[in-house]
C-alpha cells in the first residue's frame, strides 16, 4: 500500500490566498479551488490569451548596422556598445531612454470564476484534499452539522471538462454563479437556460471565450434567476463546467455546449482513471517512511523549521508529475502552468525559452510520461513558419531563430529589448527532440518528427557561424542568460542589462550538441549526406570550453571576465553538466571547472529563486553529490514552495518550471543514463538510506526497477522493451540474470554491458 502522505495533500483549512490553493487540470482547462464554504473556483483555459497583437511582425532598424559590423565590434571587445547596436538592430521595440523593455506579448487571461454558495452556518470539521493518485480535490465540512462534501475532478481523457459533484446530508439551497474581476479590455453577458449557466466574454482583441456549467443531474428543484442558478432543497448534484476558446468570428457559447458528453458520471470517472491514474502510476517511489497523517499546513511549518520529513520531497516529486500531467494540452504549460488569476500576470505568463519552457519537461522523458513531450513539440512546430523567416530577415540564415520569449500566437518576433538577442532557444528546444529518440530509439519518429526540427535548428547555427579575422569560427552574437560582466560596464553603458558578447559557454555547449544530433540523425535515416558532412567540418572548428586562469572557473563567455552579479540565478554556463551531457567526468578538469563554478556562484548567494534552486539540486546529482543536491531539494521546498507546494519566485510570484526541475532533481538522484550507460544511485542522499523506485526509464527503451538498503544498491529489474545492448556504469561490479539464469557480462571503458532481448526482464545485484 502506498504512503498516503506522498499522494495525498490534506489541509484543515480553506486555502488562505490563491497561491497556496490546490490545482486541477487536464491540459486544456485548469482550476484552482480555494475550499471555502462560498466555493471559488478559479477557471483557466489554455487558448485563453487577449489576442492583441497576434498579427505583429517583425521588426528592424536597418540603418543601425550591419550584422559584420556588429561582430567584428563584438569580436574587438567592444561589448556593451555592441550589446546596445545588437538590441537596436535584433532586439524589440523597447529603449534604454523610456521605452517597453517588453512589447507586444499576449497576456494569458483568467476565464472567470464559478462560485457555488452552500448553506451559510457554522463551520466544524474541515477538511480539503488532492488525491494525486485519482487528480481528485475534495472538500468537506459540516455547516450547523450538516456534512457538505464537492469533489473536483479536470477529467483526462476523451471528454475534457470539470466535473463536480456535490453531497449535502440534509436538503440546502445552493447558488451557482460566474464572474470576472473588472476589466475594461473585456466586454461580459451572463444567462441561463435549461440548466445551463453561461458567461460570455468579448476581448479587444481578436478572441471571444464563454463558460458553462451544465446542471447534469439534480435532486432539488432548479431556478433560473437571470445570471445566477438556485437549486433548493438539494442534496446531491453532478456539475460538468466548459470552457470555448474561438477568435471574433466564432460561437464559443455553442462550441462549449456541444462539447459536454452524453455519457454517465462512472464511465467518465473510467475514461478519466484510464487516461491518467494509469500513467501517473507506471512510476513510483517509496523510501519507507512512516505514514504522517498530519495536515499539510503542519507539516509545511514543521518543515520550514527544518524537522526532518524524508517523505516531503517525494510528494514533491509525485506532485510534479500531476502538474505535468494536468498542465499538458495542446499548448505545453507556460511559466505558471495552465494556472493564472491576474490580468496582467508576471512576464504575462508567457513561454520563456532561455530555462522555462524548457525546464518544464526535463522530468518528462525519465517518470514515462513521454507521451506528453507532445504538447512541447506542438509548440515549437507551431512556431517554425514563423521562425524561418525571423532566421532569414534577420541574420540571413536558414533554419529557424526562435525569440527568447512569446505566446500561443505562433509569432517569432523579437520582443524583451536588452535581453531578447541570443541564438540558443531553438537548438535548446532541440535538445527534447532528441531526447525523444534516445529514448524511444523510434525511427518512424526520428524521421517524421525529430530530425526535421533539429536539421532546422542545425541549418541556422551552420548559417551562423562567424568566420573571424582570426580565421576561427565564432559564435556571435552570443550571450549568457540573462547574465552580464564587468567589463563591458566599464565602457559606459551601465543600463544594459545583458552583455551580448561571442562564445558563449553555453552556445558552444548547444551548437555542438544540436550539430552532433542533426549529424546522428542524417546517418540513422540516411539522408542530408552532404550536409552532414559540412556539419562535421563546422563541428570540428567550433571553440571548446574553457578555463579560466586567474579563478579555476568555466568560462561562462569567450574570455575571463568578472560577472557584474556573482549570485547570478543562471548557471547558464553549466548547461553542459546539466541538462545536457556535453560535459561529463570523462573530461576531469572541465567537470571540476564547472563544480568549482557552481560552488562559487552557491557561496555569493546564487540560486535565489525557485527554479533556480531546482537546477542547482540537478547539477549536484550530475556532479555524484547526493548530499548537496539534498541540501538543495529540500530548501527549494522550505524556501520556495507555498502551501499547495506550487513553485514561487521572488516576491512570492507563482512559476511552475521549480515544480518539475524539483521533480527531474528526484531522478538524478537515482538514475542517470547519459550516453546510454545506466547509473543505479548516483547521487543517494543519506536522509533516504532504504528505499524502492519502479518505473523509471533509461535511454535505448530501458524500464528500470532499483531498491536500496543501507545506502547501497539492493537490486535492480530492467525490462528490455526494444532489445540491443545494455551498459551499467563502473559505479560498482555486478552480476546480471534473466529469469534466474545468469547472463555473460563484458567489459567497456566505463563500465560493463550484456545483450537483452525485447520483453524480458533482468535482475542486476552486486557481486
């Protein structure tokens, strides 16, 4: 039987502000339900952006320079009056003398809220909880000592709506109604009819939205009062909630009605638990603690005083895969998922592709929830017609450019002036394309799907590449998200926030990577054989990373320079370590660069946000450090995490990527699979000295069991489901059978290997 303090989230009281409520979410609509006894329930859905600026185009001030002339003043040093020409040139419509540094992206939009008014008497007996395991909220009291229970389910699967079912012990009226907070952009109408709640609303811009709620069944007797419905003496109801998304020549209202399925409360509840209970269940960790059956509220302020709670980190870890789930539609979830009340909201909850985005989906691949890399591949084809053109108007160059940050409109159009010029969005979006097929070793895929991304990713960065006066080829304009240094402030140009330099550490990483890939891929499918070549040759002349003299540190740009912010929150230089495997320690005085690098950010302060901390927890593990990785795990959850455990930035801002790098940190920790080579335990904290996993994947279509005792390997069941070779790390010297018969093992430079059969299982112990 599972830990029901690692899937299930109990509370003893309404959530005191929207951060610290719980979600639901099914991809295309989300919620947030508060619990009170006037229920809140705060409705999201994923189209849902104003639509202003969807026709928007690109744009440049020519007479500002040329692109030579802008890297060969890059290439001399010249780095904040270039960083200024390359914004004037490249970036968006803003200005360092009063004008947007942010233009013109879309903010996501709050549908509204359904209020459902239950009998108004004594509270006694609360209780509010998430059942990961079912996507489940329920909420329970007794007013006067009568027992009200609602459930909440966003049901997966076929018919995506919200259902909501509502249990009174004795008859009550209760009240439905919608409505939004005041907004001039956003013109509202509200009726009702056979049983039918409905709000529509009218934007500005190009976009019209209607929700519904549907009275499905009901044993009082319905009132329609205009915008508001009644049902008296009601004990029982079933509620089905939509949401229509179309632009100004659509019928919302008639799509979402159409919408609501013909179909019975346990058929749907069927179709929900076969599309989602069965997938958030094909993984599992239990590290044998003892059930806590304190609510969250208590165990979240226990926590924060630093009680030690080894089970809170893996419902943090269970907790990202339902966010993960229930945040993956059509669109991949932006930088506060599929949740969002405000009008206007942080970076108008858009998609940021310099760490966010991608960050999102780093536990995708390992917790088999692959099928969900979907949505983000979704959106990055969505952007390529958009993005070649960008390419080509702007640098000349095939491929594509993706910008630095957009929204759901399909528009790659340069927006955040001063941080916005960076060429590593698309060959970093590229990277979870490959991922896909190391993974899955699935040509048909390969072919239709991955290579032709990663080839447009390739085709830019081979466009790209500068050759110098010096005869090398560099890699410029090149910046360090969101990074600058020193020196380039010490030519005069103190207000600009970003240095665009050349040779970047973290380009070299991501055009090496993305070349290498586009190379692999060509020889797989046997196609592109001439341009395959030419990748190789560009791949062999790219810079390397390097060492910095005076400090031991990865160069984090071309040259040692003094970071303007030590404590900087990106560790953009170290996306060789992690995400990426560009950088492992089979390069000792590079890895321990990077570690010294990440020590050294650590000890000025670095990792001050929640999605931060997260990555810093990852590059702990990839670096073997169990114990520091740990240290930050759990500080992403004391200092960083409300009391739903939603991700937050400073000031206390919702941002969902510290959800999943939290969740991805869970993984390293445990498995790792880099170049094809399995890594049992690779950095195990001591707080978790026994413990189970299942269900983790491996590249080359791995499915690995791993228990522990004592700190150490106890064994492990890998499920072959292509076949082909299996490779263990030197981490220890094993002995590996199948079906209780023992298999040859031979020995390779890093560790040994075995051949495996498709559909087999074979158990691995220590010798």
């Amino acid at each position: 039987m599972k830990n029901k303090s690692t899937i299930l989230m109990r509370y003893d009281s309404p959530a005191p502000t929207y951060k610290d409520a719980l979600p639901i979410g099914n991809g295309k609509l989300a919620a947030i339900i508060l619990g009170t006894p006037k229920e809140r329930v705060a409705l999201n859905h994923e189209w849902l952006y104003r639509h202003e600026h969807d026709e928007r185009t690109l744009y440049r001030k020519k007479e500002d320079g040329n692109l030579t002339e802008l890297r060969e003043m890059l290439l001399e040093g010249r780095f904040n009056e270039g960083s200024l020409l390359a914004n004037d040139m490249l970036g968006g419509r803003g200005g360092l003398m009063g004008g947007p540094l942010r233009t013109q992206v879309d903010p996501y939009q709050p549908a509204g809220d359904l209020y459902i008014c239950s009998p108004d008497g004594r509270i006694t007996d609360y209780e509010r909880t998430l059942d990961l395991q079912a996507a489940a909220i329920k909420v329970s009291y007794r007013s006067d000592g009568d027992l009200i229970t609602r459930e909440y389910r966003a049901l997966h699967g076929e018919d995506r709506i919200i259902c909501i079912t509502i249990d009174s012990e004795k008859p009550h009226d209760f009240e439905f109604f919608f409505t939004r907070q005041e907004d001039s952009g956003c013109k509202l109408s509200y009726s009702t009819r056979d049983g039918l709640l409905i709000m529509n609303g009218v934007f500005s811009g190009n976009c019209k939205f209607a929700d519904v709620a549907k009275i499905v069944s009901a044993d009082g007797c319905p009132e329609e009062l205009g915008n508001r419905l009644v049902i008296k003496n009601m004990t029982k109801a079933v509620i089905f909630v939509n949401i229509a998304v179309t632009d100004k020549s659509g019928d919302p209202e008639k799509d979402a009605i159409a919408a609501f399925p013909d179909k019975d409360i346990d058929t749907l509840y069927e179709q929900h638990r076969r599309s989602y209970t069965d997938r958030f269940n094909r993984c599992s960790l239990d590290v044998f603690s003892p059930d806590d059956t304190r609510t969250m509220n208590d165990r979240i302020r226990a926590y924060r005083d630093e009680e030690n709670d080894p089970a809170m980190p893996v419902l943090y870890f269970n907790y990202g895969r339902y966010l993960l789930i229930s945040s993956s539609g059509d669109l991949p979830p932006h930088l506060q998922g599929k949740w969002c009340e405000d009008l206007y909201p942080a970076w108008e909850s858009d998609f940021h592709m310099d760490i966010n985005l991608q960050m999102n989906y780093w536990p995708a691949e390992t917790t088999g929830l692959a099928e969900y890399t979907s949505s983000l591949f979704n959106y990055c084809e969505h952007l390529v017609p958009s993005a070649q053109k960008m390419a080509k108007e702007l640098f000349g160059c095939r491929g594509v450019y993706f910008p630095l940050c957009t929204d759901a409109s399909g528009n790659a159009t340069q927006e955040s002036y001063g941080w916005g010029v960076w060429m590593g969005v698309a060959p970093w979006l590229a990277q979870h394309f490959w991922w896909r097929y190391e993974y899955s070793l699935d040509l048909d895929y390969l072919r239709d799907r991955g290579y032709p991304f990663i080839r447009e990713a390739a085709r830019f960065i081979s466009d790209y590449l500068y050759e110098g006066k010096d005869g090398k080829l560099h890699i410029v304009p090149s910046q360090s998200p969101e990074n600058s240094f020193n020196e380039a402030l010490d030519q005069g140009f103190e207000n600009m926030p970003v240095s665009i330099c050349f040779d970047s550490a973290i380009d070299i990483a991501l055009c090496a990577t993305t070349l290498d890939h586009a190379i692999k891929a060509s020889e797989l499918l046997g196609v592109d054989e001439a341009e395959a070549s030419a990748w190789r040759s560009q791949l062999e002349r790219l810079p390397k990373l390097g060492i910095g003299k005076k400090r031991g540190l990865l160069l984090e740009w071309g040259d040692e320079y003094d970071e303007r912010f030590p404590d900087h929150r990106h560790f953009s230089h170290l996306w060789s370590v992690y995400p990426s495997d560009y950088l492992d320690e089979t390069q000792p005085e590079l890895f321990a660069a990077a570690r010294k690098s990440l020590d050294t950010r650590l000890e000025k302060g670095g990792g001050h946000t929640g999605w931060s901390r997260s990555w810093t927890a990852c590059l702990y593990a990839r670096f073997g450090d169990g114990e520091k990785c740990w240290e930050h795990l759990t500080a992403l959850i004391r200092d960083f995490a409300t009391l739903s455990l939603l991700d937050l930035h400073p000031p206390r801002i919702f941002q969902i990527d510290g959800n999943f790098g939290g969740t991805a940190a869970v993984v390293e920790m445990l498995m790792q699979s880099y170049h094809g080579i399995i890594d049992f335990l690779p950095a195990l904290p001591s707080a978790w000295p026994d413990g189970r996993v299942t269900g983790l994947r491996a590249r080359n279509g791995f499915i690995t069991d791993i228990s522990w005792k004592n700190g150490k390997l106890d064994s492990a069941v890998i499920k072959s489901t292509l076949g082909g070779k299996c490779r263990l790390s030197a981490r220890a010297a094993y002995k590996v059978s199948c079906e209780g018969s023992e298999v040859s093992v031979t020995e390779f430079s890093r560790g040994v290997e075995f051949d495996t059969e498709a559909g087999r299982e074979y158990t691995v112990k220590l010798e």
